[in-house]
C-alpha cells in the first residue's frame, strides 16, 4: 500500500492511488473480520440468546458497503481526470508497483479463498482482496498501454472498468448479507421438500407454521408445528427423533423446534402452509384433507 501510494504520487497514476485506497480498506476488512470472529465467540446470555453470531454478518455487510463507497470515489476522480488537461502518467514506475501488488493479492487471495466459501465474513474480506486484485491487474494493464501507446487517458479508463469490476463482485455479498438479515431461507434449503420429506412419516399429518433461516455462516435454524394424527399409537419420542434427524442429517440444520400437537385449536400463529398447495394430490390420498380445513380458509 506504501509503495502504491508513493509510486501513485510520482507518477500521477489515478489507477495506483485508487489501489492503494483500497488496499488499505483491505486492512480494515480483515482486520474487521477477525474483530467479528472474535465478538461472536462470545457466549449467549438472557439477554442475547443466539449470542453474537450475527456479528459476522453485520462486518460482512460493512465490508460490502466500503466496496462500494470506493467505486463511488474512484468513478469520481476518474471523471474529473477526463477533462482535466496536463495530466502526464509515467508508465514505468506504475507497471512495476502494479506487478509488486499483484503478487501480494494473489498470496492473500490464495490464503483466504478456503475460508470465503464458509463464512459470509470471511467471503467479504476475501471480496476486498480480489478487488484489489483486479485493481492489480488494471494498473499493470493501464500502464503497458501508456509505455507502448502513451495513451494516458487509458489510466482513468482502467480505473473505472476497476470499479465496475469491484461492484459486480460485491453484489453477490451484499445480496446474501441482506438475505441472511431479512431472515430469508437459505438457498441450500428446499422448503417445501423438508416439509414432504417429515409428512412421510407415519403419523404426522401437517407441518405448518414453518420457519427457516441463517442465523450465521453454517448456522440454519428451523422452527415447525406439526399436526399428529390423534389415533397415532406409536412412540411420539421417537417419531419426533425421527424429525429432527431429517431436518439435521438430510438438511444441515443445526438449530431445531419442532412443537407436536394433536389439533389446531388455540394455534393463532401465521400457519405458512404455502406447501401444501402442491400436495394436494397426496394430502387427499392420505384421507387427512379433513384436517386441513383448519389450516387452509375457504377450502
């Protein structure tokens, strides 16, 4: 980052400047990450009952939004380079700060991409570096066009194809972090399977009230009420192992509720029943269609 930023002063290049800014608000991202991991070990309390977890979360999206508060800034001294005359960008020493930079990005690309593909908080550090990679690779391109050609509007031009890049590659975070915090469901998880796969088994007649979502990087809950046929005459401890061990071995879920229950009476919470609609066929083929009346209005 030193060397960028000097190289980027002596040789007015935006493209260095502009990596260097983001090298150091790579730093922070990791610095931030780690800061993250850190909090979330934090045991849970009365107060905090999933602990901290979601800490990891929040660092991802900050890290996704400082991607995009330096596309805005890069994009901005660009345009400006545009109409400002004089502007003179000495090729050599870019080219060789850039090759020193891309080196040290792929190093750290290559130490954080095992961690990325398991935790959103480790995915946006691991975004800043790729970033700053592509940032690596537009400055060395910027500069050889500048040697060979002296095009030196190739500078500004580089540096906001950079700053594209870093948006398009920051879009995928942002929309998981923002996925995670609405409390969307996973998008490894089929709902409506896990749902069929627990109504297969002998004497659960509904799954309802179904909620699915990410508290964490690796970390699902599931919460259901599910409607036993009152003539059931089987082991309802073991049945509802038998649940848990679909939603935990078959789905991954770690964190699992599930409330059985005889009837519908007295359950005012929002059913979510949406699968049943696609089972129709085999609700009705399993004589219980009775019992949906509760759930499902109007039918």
């Amino acid at each position: 980052m030193v060397a960028e930023i000097v190289g980027g002063i002596l040789s007015g290049s935006l493209a260095l400047l502009a990596d260097a800014g983001h090298m150091a608000t790579d730093a922070a991202a990791i610095g931030l990450a780690l800061l993250a991991m850190w909090i979330a070990e934090r045991a849970a309390s009365a107060e905090r009952t999933f602990g901290f977890y979601r800490t990891e979360i929040l660092a991802a999206l900050l890290n996704a939004v400082a991607l995009w508060l330096i596309v805005a800034w890069i994009c901005f001294e660009a345009y400006h380079r545009f109409f400002q005359e004089g502007t003179h960008v000495d090729g050599w020493p870019v080219l060789w700060v850039g090759l020193g930079g891309l080196a040290v990005n792929i190093a750290a690309a290559f130490i954080l991409h095992r961690s990325s593909e398991h935790s959103l908080n480790a995915e946006g550090a691991f975004q800043h570096v790729m970033a700053d990679l592509l940032g690596s690779v537009g400055v060395v391109i910027s500069s050889v066009l500048i040697i060979t050609m002296g095009w030196q509007v190739a500078d500004p031009i580089i540096s906001i194809v950079i700053g594209l890049l870093i948006l398009v590659s920051s879009w995928g975070l942002m929309t998981s972090v923002v996925h995670v915090l609405l409390e969307g469901t996973p998008e490894h998880i089929d709902v409506y399977r896990l749902c069929s796969d627990l109504e297969d088994l002998p004497g659960v007649t509904i799954v309802h009230d179904v909620h699915v979502w990410t508290i964490t990087s690796q970390s699902d809950a599931f919460t259901a009420h599910v409607l036993i046929d009152p003539g059931f005459d089987g082991d309802k401890d073991e049945l509802l192992t038998s649940m848990k061990n679909i939603v935990h071995e078959e789905f991954g879920i770690s964190h699992v509720t599930i409330q059985m229950e005889e009837s519908v009476r007295g359950c005012d919470e929002n059913h979510h029943v949406d699968h049943l609609v696609q089972r129709t066929r085999l609700v009705r083929e399993r004589g219980t269609w009775g019992s949906l009346r509760f759930l499902l209005p109007g039918t």
